[in-house]
C-alpha cells in the first residue's frame, strides 16, 4: 500500500498555460470600459488569487474604481466564451497524468479561478484523468485556504496525510502548508524556482515527470520522514548541529563537526548574529537521494549540496560530487548556513550582497575561477554594477552575470576597506549607502574597482584577493 496516493494539482500556471487566454480576456475588459490594456507580464505576475482579485490589480483603482464590477462582469463573459483559443496543457503533463493513472493515484485539481471554467477547463483537457475538480464560488474559501483542497480530499476519500499538492505559486505553496500537505512546486509556472523556494516548497521540479520520481521515492521510503529514508539512521548532536549520516561517513564526522563548530563560531562573531536552535545537517552518500532531499530530483551531477526540507542537505565527504572535493562539500554546508545567518538579520537582503557574504565566508568555490573571472573582467572592462547582479529571483541571470564570482570580491572588498560593522549594517539597512559608507552607491562600486585591479589585475600574490 502506498503512503502517498493522492495528487491535487492547481490548474493555471501548473496543468495549463492559460496566460495568453487570460490576458486576452483582461484586455477585452479593459478596453471595452475605456481602460489602458495590460502587458501579458502584468497579467502573470497578477494571477493565482482569483479573477476578482485580477481585475482588481488591473483596473486603475482597483476596487474603488466604479466600474469595477462591470469590468469584472466582461471579463467573466468573454474569458467563459475564449479560453480554450490559446490555453494548452504543459509538455510533459498529458503523460503524467498518464503514468499516474496506471498506478491508480487519485487526482483532483484545486484553482482560484471560478468554478465553471475549472471543471469546464477539466473536462476539456483532463476529463479522461481527473474527476474532481472545484473552483472558486461563494460557499467556499479561495486558496490559501485550505477548504478547497479538504473539499478535494473528501471527495476522493483520501487524507491529507496521503497526499502531495502540486502548484507553481506562494499562493500554491501557502495553500498546502495550510491543509498540512507536502508541497512540490512546480517552475515552469507563473512564477519559477526562487518564488517557491523562498515560500518553503517540500520539493521542487522542473520538469512534470520529476514528480514520478519525488512519489516513488517517498513511497519506497521505509521511514514517514524524507531526512530518514536514505540510510540515515546514525545521529551526531554538537553543541550548535544535529548531524544525520549514513554508515558509510562514521570515519569522517569527527572532522565534520569540527569544521562546522569552528566555522559556527567565525561565522557567527563576524557577522554578529547568532541562531537560537540547533541546524540539521543531513549527509547523503548516495547523489539520487541527495537531490530528492534537495527537492530537485533531476538536478546536476555537480551539485553539492542547498537548503532542504528538514535542513541543511550535502553529499557525501567521502564520496563528493564531480569536480568537488572533501573541502568543498564541507564549505557547502557552511555556505548554506550562512545564508540562514544572513536571512536572520534581514530576509530581504539583495541577492548579490547575500551570495556574496556566503561565498566569501565559506570559501567553497574554485579560488582560480573567481581569480580568472575577475581579471577578465578588468581586462575586457566589464564589470558589473550592484544593480547588474540584483536579479532578485532570477537565479539564472545572476549566474550567467558571474554574479557568485564578483559578489565574493564586493564583499571582500567591503570587508577589508571599511569592516565587518559597515557590512552588518549593510545587511539590515541595503542600499543606504550614504547613511552607512559616506559615499553613494557609485563611489562605493569605484572602490571595489580600485581594490580588484590591486588585488586581481596582475599575477597572483600572496597578499592579494583571495589569499588574505
């Protein structure tokens, strides 16, 4: 018998690009009462907490606008008529629905779109696979709430305990946390890897079928809890960490506690912020099993470690990854600890000044790269602003940037020019430069300038860059 046995899926942004549809019909609303129309970027970012709540962030004074209930009446008219014209399923979806039929899951779809054009939608592309399907409607509390998908569950008697719910949105992810589901968030969505993660999805995917993956391994597992089910089964408890390990790495704990201490206690005094409970670090030996932990079943062999469901997830020391070493694997749980460290002082912090704090505190990258990009940099003279590399949650862009391997030597730079104060108050207060440096954002790019080309221009030194 299966432990998981029930999936409820959202429906836009998840089963079905209906973006192009719904944008149309936005469109047609708006300019039929004599309203700017909307970019279909607007409409994304809009989307997922119910068509009022749409034409309310569309229509120029949301609610208070008098027209707001025609204009919501049109939309509903002539999305209800033309939303089957460009809406189509994600590749991959047919063919897990597919797979999951012929293991006999039980499906259900859960939306914040109105109940007619949910089961209209569902019937349409997924009537041969899913049954249940419930909208929004007046006797029922839209998502976040949970009552649609307790509503979903009864009707295909299934627990919350059994199932896992799949959606591309915070919307999505708040929903499952609170029906007490496992979540998986899905990035070819509205809204992408960055948004979930953030959110605190169980797991994510990027490609439909990984949820075929994600099952089978939750339901093979012989423990309810992810963190247990990979041989896990030894436990190291120091004075700041919860170590969970495997057999294979009882030679190589001592070390491992050590480093994480010594680095708990550095990391710790510099940045002047301390946790209150003890961190778990999970040590998987087997890489498949690393990354279901991970939440990114299909994710490159090269990946040492992230942020998982229970904690802090790394390979194994003794067995790293491709191209990695015992040093590096280490480093990736410290470079992990110190985003939570910096996320403590200030959840907001830009993405290139938290990279950068990780990077440079945990030393967990190729000296050589960052040495080599950085020259290239001076040389080719491109170098980034700060505001190149704050992608927010656009991981992609910020890596295409070299943005881990500037950032390491921004910060750096701020480290040693004006110290670990200036830079804490960085944290708490980002982008007061004035206030904190006495120079606006300019002057303090200048200066990082001037220190990399002293540091990185010329041939590498022993007092240069990295080395100190």
């Amino acid at each position: 018998m299966k432990k998981y046995d029930t999936v409820i899926f959202d429906l836009d942004g998840t089963l079905l690009n209906t973006l192009e549809d719904l944008t149309d019909s936005v469109n047609y609303a708006l300019a039929l009462n004599g309203f700017p129309v909307r970019e279909i970027t607007d409409v994304r970012k809009f989307v997922g907490n119910g068509i009022s709540r749409l034409i309310e962030l569309c229509i120029p004074n949301g609610l208070n606008n008098p027209q707001f209930d025609k204009c919501l009446a049109d939309f509903r008219s002539h999305y209800s008529k033309n939303m089957q014209n460009k809406t189509g399923a994600y590749i991959g979806i047919m063919e897990l629905l597919t797979q999951l039929s012929k293991e006999d899951y039980k499906m259900a779809i859960v939306s914040n779109k109105f109940d007619k054009a949910v089961k209209g939608l569902n019937l349409a592309y997924f009537g041969e696979y899913i049954k249940t399907a419930i909208g929004e409607s007046k006797n029922i509390s839209r998502k976040p709430a949970p009552d649609t998908v307790f509503k979903a569950l009864e009707k295909l008697g299934s627990r919350a305990d059994k199932a896992l719910y799949v959606g591309d949105s915070e919307v999505d992810v708040k929903t499952a946390k609170n029906s007490g589901i496992t979540s998986v968030g899905a990035t070819w969505g509205f809204r992408g890897r960055d948004v979930l993660k953030q959110e605190g999805a169980d797991y994510i995917i990027d490609k439909p079928e990984e949820l075929l993956i994600i099952l089978e391994s939750l339901n093979n597992a012989e423990s309810e809890q992810t963190d247990k089910e990979s041989k896990l089964k030894l436990k190291y408890e120091t004075e700041h960490f919860i170590i969970c390990y495997g057999e294979t790495d009882i030679t190589c704990i001592d070390k491992v506690s050590k480093v994480l201490e010594n680095n708990y206690s550095r990391v710790t005094a510099n940045l002047n912020q301390k946790l209150q409970e003890k961190l778990t670090i999970e040590i998987h030996s087997d890489l498949k099993e690393l990354h279901i932990a991970l939440g990114f079943p299909d994710a490159p062999a090269w990946i040492r470690g992230g942020l998982g469901k229970h904690g802090i997830v790394i390979a194994s020391p003794l067995n790293p990854p491709p191209g990695s070493s015992f040093d590096n694997v280490l480093n990736t749980a410290v470079h992990e600890f110190v985003h939570i460290i910096i996320n403590k002082i200030n959840d907001n912090t830009p993405r290139w000044l938290n990279e950068g704090i990780a990077s440079f505190e945990a030393k967990d990258n190729n000296e050589n790269w960052i040495r080599n990009t950085i020259k290239k940099g001076i040389l080719e003279n491109a170098l980034p602003t700060f505001k190149d590399l704050d992608t927010g949650e656009d991981f992609d862009t910020f890596f295409k940037r070299d943005g881990y391997q500037f950032s390491y030597t921004i910060t750096e730079a701020i480290i040693k020019i004006f110290g670990y104060d200036k830079l804490h108050k960085l944290i708490e207060s980002p982008g007061k430069f004035e206030e904190i440096f006495d120079l606006t954002e300019k002057q303090l790019e200048d200066k990082w300038t001037e220190f990399i080309k002293k540091s990185y221009a010329g041939p590498n030194k022993a007092s240069g860059g990295i080395k100190q």
